[in-house]
C-alpha cells in the first residue's frame, strides 16, 4: 500500500518467519523474550496485549505505528493509542520506518 496503509494481501507465514527471525536475534543478545501468538476475533488486539503484559508482569509494551499523523492515529483508534489508555504498563511506541 501507500501513505502507511495496509497492504490488501497480506503473508502470514512471512510475516511469522521475520518475528520468529527477530526472536531469535533477541536472544542472541541475551534479551529474555518469549513470542506468542494468538488470534483475534472480537475486540482487536490491545485488550489481548495488555493482558498478556499483565499476565507475564512486563515491564514496557513495545509496539510498532502504522505511519500515519498522530491526528490519523487518534481519529482511526490505533492498536498503539489504545494501549496507552488501557494498558498498566509503559507502552513504547516505534514509528514505521
């Protein structure tokens, strides 16, 4: 896609493989890390998210930004915006490149 947007056909299995290569990168460097995967029928992510930090007593949510202006984030309801108002921990939100 452009301007940030999701693509309309998207790789499960690439996508998969490049989180588990970054996974494994992380513990490479000592990083305690642990991936899981669930899937998300009804209430999008964040609740899903904030519940496994609480669960695992993380200390910081790190997320990725779609790309868009902080006024698009907000109006559209991002997964990162969402987070930092349920969430109990520090959410860390890293731009798209």
């Amino acid at each position: 896609g452009k301007g940030g947007q999701y693509p309309l056909h998207v790789d499960e299995d690439e996508i998969h493989n490049r989180i588990v290569a970054a996974v494994g990168k992380l513990k490479k460097k000592g990083v305690a890390v642990d991936l899981e995967v669930h899937q998300v029928a009804y209430g999008g992510p964040s609740h899903v998210i904030a519940q496994i930090a609480d669960r695992e007593n993380a200390d910081l949510i790190v997320v990725g930004s779609r790309g868009h202006n902080p006024v698009a984030e907000v109006m559209l309801g991002s997964v990162p915006v969402r987070l930092m108002h349920i969430a109990h921990r520090p959410v860390l939100v890293v731009p798209a490149k």
